[in-house]
C-alpha cells in the first residue's frame, strides 16, 4: 500500500508547434498528409536533444484542420505523428506528449490554437507549471496561444515578433540560447 503524500512537484515543458518548427512546413492550405511530405527540418532534433537534457518535457500541440476539411483523416494523421516520432527517436528524442486539433477555425473548438485548450489539457496531464514553461511557434495563433495559456511565448522566424518573449531563426538557435543561460 502506498501512502500519498501530497503533489508531486511540477515539471516544465516545451510545448511546440510542429508545422514550420518541427517540419517542414507545405504552402497555404496544404496539409502534411503521409510521410512521404513529412521533412524534418535541420537542426530539430539537436534542439529536442538540448531541451530534454535542460529538463524540459517534450510537448507537441498542432492545429491539423486538414482533417476538418476532408483532406485526411485521423488514421492517416496518426501515421505521420508515428514517423516524426520514429525519426525522433533515431537519435534518442522521445515526445512526452502530442496534442492535435482536428477543427476548423469557424468551429469554436477550445483547442484550436490560438486558443489555450491543447496546452492546458497537457498542463493538466502531466502536472506542468505553465509559468516556467515555453511554446515554439511560427504563427500568431501559436504566440497568442501561448500567451493565453500564460506560458512564455518563443517565434520562430526571420522577422521580430513583439509579442514574443523571444524570437530566432530556428530552434537550434533558441536551444543554444537556454543552454548558454542555463550555464550562467
């Protein structure tokens, strides 16, 4: 018999978008519909590497409304998350979690990004203390996201995006950048 003595203490995460952070993101309105289409972009898994040795869980969450649209379904959305977890794991990333939404923006869902409800719903899962918790995106909908849910936001971009507590290029570069101040 155990004895509970108390909560366990909370952990923090890396919550990350996958179109455009994690891989290779399609023009407009096209959607990452197999594995053949799926690309992980440079650097990716380096930078998974560096967030989980800073203790960092890892945390996809990702608006798919390719589904809502009839363009996949979730069979074929499931395949390709088992890939990008399977190239992952060739170099030692696990994915502590994956969170989609199958809605399209007119639905009122609460947790198509930039709603807060993915982020939340894994917080709650995983007992994570959102205040000492990152999102990575490459969209307003991922910034605003986050920013709802009261995690500090992170764009990945060419371009400042002011409404982020950080921005670079790539998450490589965000990654080295922790680590440096994790150093310090």
């Amino acid at each position: 018999m155990s004895v509970d003595c108390g909560d366990s203490p909370k952990v923090k995460a890396m919550f990350l978008d996958r179109d455009g952070v994690i891989n290779r993101k399609l023009p407009e309105d096209q959607y990452v519909c197999n594995h053949e289409e799926f690309e992980l972009l440079p650097g990716v898994r380096a930078a998974l590497s560096i967030f989980s040795r800073l203790g960092y869980l890892l945390v996809v969450v990702t608006n798919q409304r390719g589904i809502a649209r009839g363009l996949m379904d979730e069979n074929a959305l499931e395949n390709v998350h088992d890939y990008m977890k399977l190239r992952l794991s060739e170099c030692g990333v696990i994915l502590n979690g994956l969170y989609y939404c199958p809605h399209d923006r007119d639905e009122g869902c609460q947790c198509r990004k930039p709603r807060p409800g993915m982020i939340l719903k894994a917080a709650k899962d995983m007992n994570i203390d959102l205040g000492s918790s990152f999102m990575v995106g490459d969209s307003d909908s991922d910034i605003a996201a986050a920013i709802n849910a009261g995690v500090r936001a992170v764009r990945i971009s060419g371009d400042q995006d002011p409404k982020a507590c950080f921005t670079f290029e790539t998450l490589l570069d965000f990654a080295h950048h922790l680590e440096r101040s994790a150093c310090k």
